[in-house]
C-alpha cells in the first residue's frame, strides 16, 4: 500500500493511501469509512510504529465509499512522515559514486544524522541561504523503520523495516568540505525533500534492485540502482543499531549514486530557480523547486 500525509480542507494534515490505480487519495479516517479505522491515531507517524504492513492489509480489505476519496491531482500532499526523528544518512555507499571520485569502499558504513526538521513534501522548495556555498542534490532509496531497532543482528534486520520512501539528501559541500565533517552541510534547513508516498515493502519486488534517476531542470544528472550499493540494507540497519536506538518512524538514506553537482562539467550546482525530480519505481516521483533564501 502507498500511504500519504496531505492537507485536509481544514488545513490539517491527514493519514490516507492511494487507490490501486493512483488516481485517488481516500481520506482513511474519513467519518464515511470503517469505525475501526476512525480510532487510528490521527498520523501516519503513529501508525510505522503500530505495525504499518498490518494496517495496510486491514485497510485494503475496508470499504471505502466515494465519499472519502479525492482526485490525486487536486490533493495537496505533505511528507508522509512530516517530522521523522531523525534521518540516518550513509556516505560513499555507491560502487559508482565511489569510482567517480577514485575511492576505495569504506571498511564499514560511513554514516551521519540529519535531523527531522530538515524534512519537506513534494513541491515544497528547498531554500538556498548565501551562506551555503554550493549545493548539491543526492537521490536516494529512503528505508522507514518500524520496530525499535537496537544491537540487530543483520539475520534480523529487515523484520524492522515499515516502508520504503523517496530521500533528496541536499547538501552544502562547501560547509562538509570546511568542516570535514557532515554536520552543518547536511542540517540546513529544507535540506531535505521526501515523498511523495510511503510504500509497504510489498510494493518493492527487491528494494536491492531499484532504479534510481534524477533530474536537474530536465536534464538527468543520476542514474544509479541501488544493486550498487556498497552496503545492503540489512548491512546499514545492523551498523545503525549498534551505534544509536533507531525508533519507528526514523529513515535509513541509504546513500546516493553516481552523477552529484560537482561530479560535472561544469558542476550542476542547485540555483534559484531549478527544479529537482527524483523518481524510483513504485515510489513515485518527487519534485522539488530551488529558491533563494533571504
């Protein structure tokens, strides 16, 4: 199932899935829907951590009338997971990537942590503050947890994953360069567009063989598979959760293909103006404008 969070007419951000087709967003605590569902916590935040496959089952065996859905087109959609705790970001995890630059694969995953209120939706800018210095884009497979995750044993690590979600892990060179170190580049914020939807791991055929592409206002800057990564996803998780306790609702970036801003000639830095598009099949597409931040 694809889940969304989107604006109500009220202003207020709402849990619902997309129909089969796509074409639909059906409100799923709608006062027309099933009474089961109406007594689900009003996030789809609370619902990773109460078992969110479960929940898709359920709510795919409701009937949901013609009252409760709305056209796709005209529905404003938020992050699914509007404020994560935390986004838990690999670095040089691409064979590709790491070729481009004339890197040796890392030991062991190389991670860093960006912090949920980095996070926007769909269609929402990322804000280019002067101070930023260059800036790229880094199209990557998003892994939600949904089990608290602590010490997991690779064996078991997937047991722990909710969903799979687009990430544009936007970062500020200049400021990792300076720095040597991630903190400050990857933490500025709206650095960090997500969506559009949060799909069931049932929507994955094999999340270790999803195509990756970017574009930069029409023009494809990435393209990668995540059958390139250096290490898997079960490797990430476990390397995670012996560093820190990963709780339902926190994302996994699993590190971003060939192809960054600096990687070209010239180098495609983010402008005001640009538009971003990242698609993944089954995760959709995420578009994102680039404006100036005064």
């Amino acid at each position: 199932m694809r889940f969304v969070t989107f604006h109500g007419r009220d202003g207020q951000l709402r849990p619902g899935f997309l129909s089969a087709d796509g074409r639909e967003v059906v409100d799923a605590l709608h006062a027309d829907g099933p009474e089961w569902a109406r007594r689900l916590p009003p996030s789809l935040l609370e619902w990773v951590s109460m078992d969110l496959p479960a929940i898709a089952a359920r709510l795919a065996d409701s009937a949901y009338p013609r009252t409760t859905r709305l056209p796709a087109e005209e529905v404003r959609l938020a992050a699914p997971l509007p404020r994560p705790g935390k986004v838990v970001g690999a670095a040089f995890n691409f064979h590709d990537a790491l070729r481009e630059r004339g890197m040796a694969p890392p030991a062991e995953p190389v991670l860093f942590i960006k912090s949920g209120r980095t996070v926007i939706g769909p269609g929402v800018a990322v804000r280019l503050h002067r101070d930023a210095g260059n800036v790229t884009y880094e199209a990557e497979l998003g892994v939600v947890i949904g089990r608290p995750a602590l010490r997991v044993a690779r064996e078991d690590a997937m047991n722990h994953v909710a969903g799979y979600v687009i990430v544009n892990d936007v970062s500020a060179t200049d400021m990792v360069r300076a720095d040597k170190g991630f903190v400050r580049g990857k933490n500025q914020p709206t650095f960090c567009p997500l969506g559009p939807w949060l799909a069931t791991p049932d929507e994955l055929a094999d999340p270790h063989a999803v195509p990756i592409t970017l574009h930069l206002d029409g023009v494809l800057r990435q393209r990668g598979s995540t059958a390139d990564l250096v290490f898997d996803i079960p490797a990430l998780i476990a390397h995670a959760s012996a560093q820190m306790p990963l709780d339902p609702g926190d994302i996994i970036a699993t590190g971003t293909p060939a192809g960054v801003a600096a990687s070209h000639d010239p180098p495609a830095w983010l402008r005001p103006g640009a538009v971003m598009r990242v698609a993944l099949p089954g995760l959709g597409t995420l578009t994102t404008p680039v404006i100036e931040d005064h």
